[in-house]
C-alpha cells in the first residue's frame, strides 16, 4: 500500500482530514493533487441521489 510507505513523509493532518473527508462520503469521490511530491490540494465530490417522481396525465 503506498500510503503506508509514505506514511512518514505525509503530515498527519493531512492524513487525517482525507479519513474525515472519506468517512463523511457516501456517495462520491475524493481527488488527491500532487505537486514536487507534496500534496497540495484535496477536492470532495459528493453525489446526491434522489428518487425519481412519476408524472401524472391529467384525468388519471
């Protein structure tokens, strides 16, 4: 697991806003960037799902 082999160069703050981030996510994707091997920026996109409502015809 590469984390786990960087885990000494990574700032634990950082390591513990991405499980904040991923435990709080239920649907959706977390987006890690690296810029010179440091992380840099930590985008979350989470997804809504909501039910569909049926149309009605009038008359009906």
């Amino acid at each position: 697991m590469i984390l786990l082999s960087l885990k000494n160069r990574i700032d634990q703050q950082v390591i513990e806003k991405i499980k904040a981030l991923l435990e709080s996510l239920e649907y959706g994707s977390i987006q890690i960037t690296v810029h010179d091997s440091q992380i840099t920026q930590i985008d979350k996109l989470e997804k809504h799902r909501l039910p569909l409502l049926r149309k009605t015809k009038p008359g009906r």
